[in-house]
C-alpha cells in the first residue's frame, strides 16, 4: 500500500531517521490508526449515541507519532474520543507530569482528559498521593489509577480514600443524568 501511495518502493527499516521517506512513512502509519479509530468511532454513533469511547495512549506524545504511529492530536482534533487516557506510569513526578503537561495541551476542551499513573510500580505512598495531586494541577481533568488489584490492602489505599479520590466519581458521559439525580 505504501509503495503504490507513495512511490517508494524502499524498505521502511533502511529510512535514515527524519527523512521526507521516514516522515511519509510515519504520516501513512499514523493515517492507518486514525482513520480505523475513526471508522470504529463511527460504527459506535450508528449503533448508540450514548457510548463513550475512550483509549489508553502512549505517555510520550512525540515517541507516540514517531514510533508507535498513533497521532493523538489528530484523533483528538478530528473528535474520534470522548475520552483519552495518557499511560503516565512512573515511579517519581518528573516522569508522570511532562506527560499529563503535553496531553493537557492537545486535550484541553476537546475531550475529557484522564491521566493515567501507575500503582503497579513501586513508590512511596507520598509520592503516590502527590502524583494524583498533581495531576490535577498540570490540567487533567481526572485520574486512572492502574491497576485496581496493585491497591487493595496496599501503601496506596491510604492516599486514594483520603485524598483527592475520597469522593465517588461520575462518569462524565451520565453527568447530566447525576446533576438531574442531585436536585
């Protein structure tokens, strides 16, 4: 496909890195995900309105293009996710919140935005509960904490029913049902 699209008849792996070949091989990669996000998106509206589809994407928004071809500005820009989560595990802030900043600049009012981070890995329970902080702080419009078996009986259960998460979430697709439950 690439050949015939293009022309280029060469193999992809000999591309020397930030050629117009490797960049006409990333923008064709990356155009294969987003349109079968969108073709997927598609197929969801034609059967209920009222799903909301959502991806876990790569925390390295440039590694994300280059190197996994998923181009998460455009799938957000063409509004193929209601929902994006950006898989900001790591053990310390300097690694989760770069990552929450750039996926707040390509999210911000788009979608809703959630910020992923890690109780998997092993961290303080400070640390823990200053991640979930922060992630706020850098603009995320939520948390997903992964994965819900690392928390239970864990340093990390104090932090979430103390801090930030004490409240019981809304889905934010059904929010208009909860405010209406609310009054």
């Amino acid at each position: 496909c690439f050949a015939k699209e293009t022309g280029i008849n060469n193999d992809p792996r000999t591309f020397v890195k930030n050629s117009k070949e490797s960049r006409m091989w990333i923008d064709f990669r990356c155009n294969i995900i987003t349109s079968f996000v969108g073709e997927v998106y598609d197929m969801i509206l034609d059967k209920n309105k009222d799903i909301w589809l959502s991806a876990a994407l790569y925390p390295d928004l440039n590694m994300a293009k280059n190197d996994i071809f998923q181009d998460v500005s455009s799938i957000v820009n063409k509004g193929y996710l209601d929902e994006v989560f950006s898989m900001s595990y790591g053990v310390d802030n300097g690694s989760v919140m770069p990552s929450v900043q750039s996926y707040d600049k390509v999210t911000e009012g788009k979608v809703f935005y959630s910020a992923g981070i890690a109780a998997f890995l092993e961290t303080t329970e400070a640390n823990f509960a200053k991640q979930i902080d922060n992630v706020f702080v850098y603009g995320a419009d939520g948390v997903s904490i992964f994965a819900l078996a690392s928390i239970t009986n864990s340093q990390y259960f104090k932090p979430i029913t103390e801090g930030h998460l004490r409240s019981p979430s809304v889905q934010v697709n059904k929010l208009s049902i909860t405010e209406i439950a609310q009054m």
